[in-house]
C-alpha cells in the first residue's frame, strides 16, 4: 500500500527527481492482448501452456503460487471475500457486499463522497490478504480499500490500518478513487505479464494491456517464441543457439545477474519504461531505491515497504553469492525446507555451533515458560527464540495484515536503538523490556565489542558532524560493502559535505556499477563550469537510468552552456528523460517533474500546464505552488504569483527561502511595506542567511531608516566574514556619506586585508579629506 510522501523543503527548489513507485493496496481490466496485429522478428509471448509439455514439474509448482494468484478474473472460484449480503462498517459508514445479476458488488463511498454500488471486476493477491479492483473511465482501474483479510475470514478498511489517525475522505489522495490506489500505475507491472501500461499523458487516460493476466512463465523468463523454435530442432541444430532462445538467462549466472532479474517488482524503485526483458542492465527500465531514511531506518532496517530487494543487498549473504533460489523454490515460491527454518540456514552455517543454546540463549520448544508477543502483535511461543529467523529475520505488518520479514539478516544492535531509534530483534519481541535490558544481555553473552556500522556515519552526515566526512569516504571506497550503501555514503556526502565529495567525485562516475555511478551523479552540484565537463561523458554511457540522470542536471544550465559537439547527443538523451518524465506523468509528482524539466529548458507553456495539473491531481502538494509562483514571475505574471507565495505560506509559513523570494517579488511589485515585513520573517525563519540580512538593509536604507540599515549591514558581514562581506557595509558607509564611520570601518578592515588597492585608495581619499 502506498504511504503518504513526505516532502522536504528540498523539493521547493526547481528540482527535479524520477517519480517514486511506492506501494500500494491497489489494481484493472486485460483491454486485449497486445502486439499480435504488430508481429515482428523480434521474441513474441506465446502463453503459459506452450511451457507445460517440457517443464510440467515447474508448471505444477507454479500452479497455485503467490505469482499463479497475483491477479484474476472474479469470479466464483476466485474471490475468497464474503459477498453474501455482507455489512460492514469503517470510519463512519456501512458498507455492503452482495451479489447481483451474477456479479460482486459493493456498495462503498465512491469520489464524491456518496455511498454508491461498484462492480468487482477483479481480484488482486490470494493470502494473506486479497484486494478488489473497480473500473473507473478511462481505462482506470482502482483498488478498493475495503480488504478480504484471509488469515481471519473476516474485512478490514486497508485507509483505517495504513493511514491510522488520518482522515482520508473522498478528495484526498489516498482515497480508494484517487491516483495512490490506481492500479495501472501501482501495481500492474508486477502482477501481470507483458504488461503495457499505455497511459496517454495528453488526454490523461490509459489502455492498459497484458498477455497473461497474472504473474506467469514469461514474465521472468521473457518471451518464448525463440525457445520453442529451438525445442524443435533436431538435436544436432541445438548447439548453436544462445540460452536456448530464451530473452534472460536465469543459469549460468553469477548471484548479481540472478538476483537482479528478480529486481523489477522485488524492490521498491523508480520506473524508466515498460519492461524489457532484452535490456542488459536493470538501469535500463527501473532504479531501485537506495536504502535510506525515512522509508528506512537509517541502519538500513526495514521501516516502509521495501519489497525485500534493498535489505537483500545489504547482507552479509548476498555479499557471499547466496541468491534467491538457495532459499526459495521460485517458481512455487515456498522456502526450501518448509517450516523447518534452521534448516534452511544450515545450508551454510554448522548447526552444531549456531542452532545450539550456547548461541542463540534461548529455551527450546516444550521448556518452562510463557508466550511473548511481539511489537506486531504476534505471539510467540517457548522456543521462538531457538529459531535463527526470529533474531536475524525479524518483521513487521504491512497493509494491516501481511508480516514480512527483513531480508538484510542483521545482528541485533540494541546498542544501536540506545543511539539512533532503531528497532531491534530482541526488543520487537520483548517489548516489556528496555533496549538497555537487552544490550546488558548480549554483553553478557558476547562481550562489549561492537562492529563500526554504517549508520554510525550515516547519522553523524545528518548531524553534519565532520567526523562523518572520513567515514563516508572510507565507505564510498570500500568494496566490502555493497554498492547500495557504498552509493548512500555518496549521496550524503553530497547532501551535507559537498566540498569533500567535489574532489574525489570523478573517482565515482566511471565506476563499473551503474548504482555508483549513479550515486555519484546525483550526489553532483552543477555551480561551475567543471561540473558541467564532468558530466558531458556520461551522456554517452551505456545504462539509461546514468546518461538520462547526467542529462537531468545538465538540463538546469541550459542548452547554450552545452558544447557544440555534445549539443546532439544531449539532445538525443533529453528527448530519452524527457520520455522517462512522461511515462511516469499519471502521478502528479510526474507532472511536477515535467513541469520542472519545461521550467529549466524554457518551454514556459508546457511547464505552467503540468504544474497546473499536478496541482489539480494532488491539491496538497503545496510546493508546486511555489515552483509555479517562480514561473509566473519570470514570465511576468508577478499578481498571480503573488497569490501563489500567499498560498503556500499559509500552509509553510516557516519556509525561510519562500519568504524570501516572496519578500523580493513584492519589492518588484513596489509593495515595499509588505516586501520588508516579508523578509523580516524570513531573517527570523533563518537568521543564518547573509542575503535575507543583506535585502533588509537595503529595504531600511531605501525607506531612510538608516540606523536599522546599518544594523543589518553589520548581521550580513557578521554572517559572511569576508572581504566582500565587510565592503557592503563601507559602501553604505559612503554612499550616505558616513565618512568618519567609514573611514574606521576601512582602516579595521585594512589590517585583515593589507593589500587591496581599492580598499587602499579608499582610505587615502578618506584622509586626504
């Protein structure tokens, strides 16, 4: 399900970031199978039932999976919900489920707030929750948050779980009928195969398609036309066809490669394009997500949803070339050894050491003792503790009613939720104890030296205590870690250390992995014309997601600083992000990154558009208002973007930086009373910032109050402490011929800075006079 986006400050500036695919409880109608009337010589899907002949023991592992049942038809045999003249009541209201004419019906509250009858024309998921999709016009296909909770027979409201405490009423975003629980964008791609999403950015509709409605062989393995020509050749013909016709190779693969084709729908990521399953590199179509806080734990522990992927490659297993299929049947996807878990992890690790007291410090099933249960409300019997998964594998609920365990297969770290907040294996259970009571036992148990951990340097950047500086770059360069958190001790150098990052950032963009490079990139401030040089190059790398990033900043600078001889090939990878930007339009933070990319490049008509509708789509995004205010006074329209900057300060009235760009456009206007008493907050939201202080003064000097306008001369030189700093104020100082306060002001000035001739020659005129 998807969470409420928590926008910084950050995203007030004219910046523009790929559009996050959060969850979602979400899903929509097969508009036909595409691409028969298009055949080509290209691999064409040919359906589940061409595989059976060959591999009827994976078909028959397959049948019944999460991925057989990710999405079907409703009917009889495959809504579990009750529909029987059902009442059910949720935030308020009483809703019904009953049948009519053969068909599921709800009678639910619909986008204008009424209660109304839907059509279920679908189901979504099987255990341990199942969802129902409803058709909307044009093409949309919505996921009802009223929810079949499977383990307990019984519905639940998804909203009142997820969004606990928030009202989401019809014109919210997060309302059933909106665009957070639309399935085409949501949810589609990975819950059916070959699917197009087909959303048409100009009418705002979508015809959505698929070859097989649910998660089916070709949706891991790729098309099959090639492989089933290659089935029927003779023997001796067979040699010579690479990976047996098939699109992706899943053996004879090293652990990244396999892992990486599982990437798509098994991490949480920004969407490029539909899928290809011919791309060379998972950059080509998606990027996933680094592991950072807040949809993290800024350990790296799971805290939204993250789709198992991101904590997966951050452990020690994946660092050690265990992958998917060690642990998991994938095409049932059940564990290997069922319920008998320490087993599992016996694979690798001796039983006789770690499924034994003197490890894990935990009574055995069938001893003394009581039941705990845990922060998810799970009770967990005598002898829970004994099971390696418990303490390495800990979870938490999702959609109300799904545990998922964290993939990353930590060590406990009470010491570590003693310093930063994080959760803990031993405490999730026994949350009757203090994190102080558990790191007492585990220094019992294991003695009092602690490993550096990440996170360490991670919340020291945050802090933006120096010491994190070192850190960062001793993680950025080592390739002990994995290259998600190699690339977040990157991002956060650039976020709070830029000056460290600006001298060894060339080591980074030409990294082999795309996931550094990447990082490097985005870590990357464009302020002089060398950053520019450095990017140039990447417009001609391989991985989409790398040169469409390099060509997202080069955008803000403007075609006329791109060289003569790169102008084709960035225009090339414009039009390419530029796509990537309307693919993922449907969402208004899509639009709103549009809007920006129109903004920078001057398409001053487009960008107003997609600004205007992203407001339209989501009216809580109040920062889109501030980008378009900038808009409108660039192009003149200073009333409008007045009422803008109005707008969006009664919603952030503390934003020191649109107080100040609002006290400036009012100055522009001439309202120089409101222009004074805008800034004047600003300087309170941030006292910190010489150019507020600067502003004010000159508002105090042009409206003759002289003193104040001093005074704020002097915050400004304060705040800077440079030459240029101490010169505004002795230039007030002559310009209102000030001339003995000058003169002291040049001579002080003088001794810090001995040899500027103008300063020079400014004091000999002073005492010449």
């Amino acid at each position: 399900m998807m969470d409420t986006q928590k926008y910084s400050k950050a995203s007030s500036i004219l910046l523009i970031v790929v559009i996050l695919l959060l969850p979602a409880y979400l899903l929509i109608k097969t508009y036909g199978v595409h691409g028969e009337e298009n055949a080509s010589v290209e691999p064409q899907f040919t359906g589940k039932e061409s595989c059976v002949e060959c591999h009827l023991t994976e078909y028959n592992d397959w049948m019944g999976s999460h991925h057989e049942r990710a999405m079907d038809y409703a009917t009889e045999t495959t809504v579990l919900g009750d529909f029987n003249n059902v009442e059910f009541e949720a935030l308020g209201m009483t809703h019904k489920f009953f049948m009519q004419d053969g068909k599921f019906m709800v009678n639910t509250d619909g986008a204008d707030g009424t209660m109304q009858d839907f059509e279920i024309k679908f189901v979504f998921g099987v255990t341990p929750l199942q969802q129902y999709l409803v058709e909307f016009e044009g093409g949309r296909l919505q996921t009802l948050a009223l929810t079949w909770n499977c383990l307990k027979n019984e519905w639940y409201h998804m909203a009142a779980h997820v969004y606990e405490g928030q009202n989401i009423e019809h014109g919210n975003w997060l309302h059933w009928t909106n665009q957070a629980q639309n399935w085409n964008s949501m949810c589609a791609d990975c819950h059916s195969t070959n699917l197009i999403k087909g959303y048409d950015h100009k009418t705002d509709t979508y015809n959505t398609t698929w070859s097989e409605i649910n998660v089916s062989c070709e949706a891991c393995h790729g098309p099959g036309s090639e492989h089933l020509a290659w089935a029927d050749l003779p023997d001796y013909a067979r040699e010579d066809i690479e990976n047996y016709g098939l699109v992706v190779k899943t053996s004879g693969i090293d652990h990244v490669q396999y892992v990486n084709n599982c990437v798509r729908c098994h991490s949480r990521r920004s969407s490029l394009q539909d899928f290809d399953h011919s791309s060379e590199s998972i950059y080509d179509h998606v990027i996933p997500n680094l592991p950072e806080h807040p949809t993290w734990h800024i350990d790296g522990q799971i805290q939204d949803e993250d789709y198992v992927y991101a904590s997966f490659i951050q452990s020690k297993m994946y660092m050690k070339e265990v992958q998917c299929n060690d642990c998991h049947n994938v095409h049932s996807g059940k564990l290997l050894y069922g319920t008998d878990y320490n087993k599992l992890c016996a694979q690798c690790h001796v039983s006789d050491i770690y499924d034994s007291p003197t490890h894990h410090f935990h009574k055995e099933a069938g001893m003394p003792g009581k039941s705990v249960i845990s922060d998810s409300n799970i009770e967990m019997e005598v002898g829970s503790g004994t099971l390696c998964i418990n303490c390495h594998m800990h979870g938490q609920l999702y959609m109300g009613v799904d545990y998922r365990r964290d993939h990353s297969f930590r060590i406990p770290r009470p010491d570590m939720s003693i310093k930063y907040g994080t959760p803990n294996a031993c405490n999730q259970c026994h949350t009757n104890e203090s994190n102080e009571w558990s790191e007492k036992h585990i220094t019992n148990w294991f003695g009092k030296s602690r490993r550096f951990h990440f996170a360490e340097a991670f919340s020291g950047a945050v802090n933006e205590n120096v010491v994190a500086v070192d850190q960062l770059q001793d993680i950025a360069k080592n390739e002990l870690y994995p290259p998600s958190i190699r690339g977040l001790a990157l991002q956060h150098m650039g976020t709070f250390f830029q000056d460290s990052l600006r001298t060894i950032v060339d080591d980074y963009t030409s990294n082999l992995d795309p996931t550094i490079r990447l990082a490097a990139i985005r870590a990357n401030q464009v302020v002089e014309p060398s950053d520019i040089q450095r990017l140039l190059p990447l417009l001609n790398d391989e991985t989409k997601a790398v040169r469409t990033e390099a060509a997202r900043l080069l955008s803000t600078v403007g075609l006329d600083q791109i060289p003569d001889n790169y102008k084709g090939i960035y225009e090339k990878v414009y039009k390419e992000y530029e796509n990537i930007l309307i693919y993922s339009s449907d969402f208004p933070i899509g639009k709103f990154n549009l809007a920006n990319l129109y903004y920078n490049s001057g398409k001053n008509e487009l960008a107003e558009e997609f600004y205007i509708k992203a407001l339209k789509q989501d009216e809580e995004l109040h920062f889109v208002k501030l980008n378009l205010a900038y808009l409108y006074n660039r192009i003149g329209k200073n009333d409008k973007a007045s009422l803008l900057f109005d707008d969006y300060l009664k919603h952030e009235p503390n934003d020191g930086q649109a107080l100040y760009s609002y006290g400036l456009l009012l100055s522009e206007m001439q309202k120089y009373d409101e222009s004074l008493e805008t800034l004047l907050k600003a300087n309170r939201a941030q006292p910190d910032r010489p150019r507020v202080a600067h502003n004010i003064a000159m508002m105090y000097d042009f409206k003759g109050d002289k003193t104040k306008a001093e005074s704020y001369l002097k915050k400004e030189m304060n705040l800077v402490n440079d030459y240029n700093g101490k010169a505004e104020l002795l230039r007030f100082y002559l310009t209102n011929q000030m001339q003995s306060k000058a003169l002291n002001h040049a001579l002080e000035m003088q001794k810090e800075f001995p040899n500027i001739d103008e300063l020079n020659q400014v004091i000999r005129q002073l005492q010449g006079q």
